[in-house]
C-alpha cells in the first residue's frame, strides 16, 4: 500500500505567524526513519518514517493497536525502537534519556491524566516548569539570586497559563476535586510550563463533551499560532483531527498508510477501509 505524499501547497497563514515555506518543510523539526519496534513476536512499529515540519499541527491517527502510542513512547524515550532513528531539530533521540528529551523540548500529555490529585492546580502546573529552573541542590539550598529569578520567573509563566486556560478561580483547589474536562486543562498548562518545541498530546479529547471538544481545538490552533509550537496528536475524535491538522499520518497494524494534507488523506481508499469506514 503505498502512502499519499505531503503536498507542498499550505494554507494561508494565520494572523500572527509566518506562512511555511518550502524550505521549512526541506527542515523538518521532527523526522522518523525506519522506526521498528517489536514486543515478542508482535511488531508493533514496521519500517515507520514521517517529518514533521516546525510549527504545525502533525494529527497522527489509526485504528486501535496500529502503534500511534508505541511511536509517541519512542519520542518521547519511553521505549528504544529496534531498528530506525528519530532526530529533533537535528539530534538523535536514539538512547537519550527521557529528563534529556523533555530538558531538549520535547512535553507530552497522557491518555490517563498523570496529574497529583491532592495538589493543587497551581502546584500540579509549576511542577511541569521545574525542569526550566536554574541551579542545583546546592544553588537551590543557599538561595540564591539566579535560583530566586528563575523561581519568580517560573511562577508569572504559570500565573499567565492558569489565566489563559481558565484556572485562576480553581488555582489552590486540588485537582482531584475539578471535573474531568477542567483536569484536561490543568494537564494542558503543565506541559506548556516546561516551555516545549514539541507538544505530543495523547488522545486529548477522550471523555470531553462538545462544547469542551471545541475550546480544546482553540487551545491547540492557539498553542501552533501563537507560541509557534510543533504538535503531534493521537486522537480518534475524526472531526477534531481533520478541522486542526496541517498534516495527517495513518498508522495500520504498525505500517504507515497514509501521509498528508487532511483533504488527501480523507479520500485516501487504504484509509477509508482501515480505519473511516467510508468515503468522505
């Protein structure tokens, strides 16, 4: 099965941000190459490569078991792939250890929300800027003046998310107290804290309802147009994926099937029979 081609035409630019050039996608920020990975006798990436240019919106999809985790895991160091490389802004991630990926620019959110239930909201999000902060042990225990800066300036960042994600009223209520919906968004703001290149968010949308659905496909175009971050997505909300994406990768049975504008992938006839289930 062969896969559609990334057409080089893009869409007009939002306000804001430049418009993407054919040199961009000659550089792309995110590249796969032959990424294998084998659980047994079970592949569950085969032969995987995909660019992802800077700045844009990667939605990855396909049906349940076809490896979208398995590849977000070798990313973002979880697993190391047996065969194939995958380099980030030009530097392998190949046997880099996950604290190096993220400290690299790299933040992900999970399928189940990896949040601390009996913090707070304010202090669930700092924890995802710590990472940023500068100094160590030593620094951190004299106080000192580089260590107080960075502090203050971490906690104005995490001030500024909690506004624009809606959180300021619920900043010192435990998170495990707040409904689904408002802990997805806690979890948003926490990756955002660490300051990412590259956002890989795991099924976002699972559990939310439509209204919710919509402010997180803001929040996403947002976190593209106006902090000029990089987002990789599993997601099998459809409409969500095809209304956001720039690009859309398929994945069937660890193969990739597809790779392209959301238009062409849509039309695609391996994709209609592996994972839409009709014609568009």
């Amino acid at each position: 099965m062969s896969a559609v081609p990334v057409s080089s035409p893009r869409r007009a630019a939002p306000s804001g941000r430049p418009d993407l050039s054919a040199s961009d996608l000659a550089a792309p920020q995110l590249r796969l190459r032959g990424v294998t990975v084998r659980f047994g006798g079970i592949t569950a990436l085969d032969d995987l490569s995909f660019d992802v240019a800077p700045s844009t919106i990667c939605g990855l999809i396909g049906p349940n078991g076809a490896g979208k985790t398995t590849c977000f895991n070798c990313i973002s160091g979880v697993y190391q792939p047996a065969a194939g490389t995958i380099v980030f802004e030009g530097t392998s991630l190949t046997g880099m250890a996950r604290h190096a990926i993220a400290a690299a620019g790299i933040g992900r959110t999970f399928q189940n929300l990896a949040l601390f239930p009996s913090m707070s909201v304010e202090r669930n999000v700092l924890v995802g800027g710590h990472g940023r902060t500068r100094g160590g042990f030593l620094a951190h225990m004299a106080r000192l003046p580089s260590v107080l800066r960075s502090e203050q300036t971490l906690r104005e960042r995490v001030l500024a998310l909690l506004r624009r994600f809606e959180l300021g009223q619920v900043a010192d209520t435990p998170v495990g107290e707040l409904p689904f919906a408002v802990q997805k968004r806690v979890e948003l703001a926490r990756a955002l804290a660490g300051q990412p290149k590259l956002l890989i968010l795991d099924e976002p949308a699972a559990g939310l309802n439509h209204e919710a659905v919509e402010q997180l496909a803001d929040n996403i175009r947002r976190i593209r147009d106006d902090d000029g971050i990089t987002v990789l997505l599993v997601e099998h909300h459809m409409n969500l994926v095809m209304r956001i994406s720039d690009q859309v990768v398929v994945l069937d049975f660890g193969r990739k099937i597809a790779d392209g504008v959301p238009d062409a992938v849509r039309r695609n006839a391996d994709v209609v029979q592996a994972y839409l289930g009709q014609a568009a």
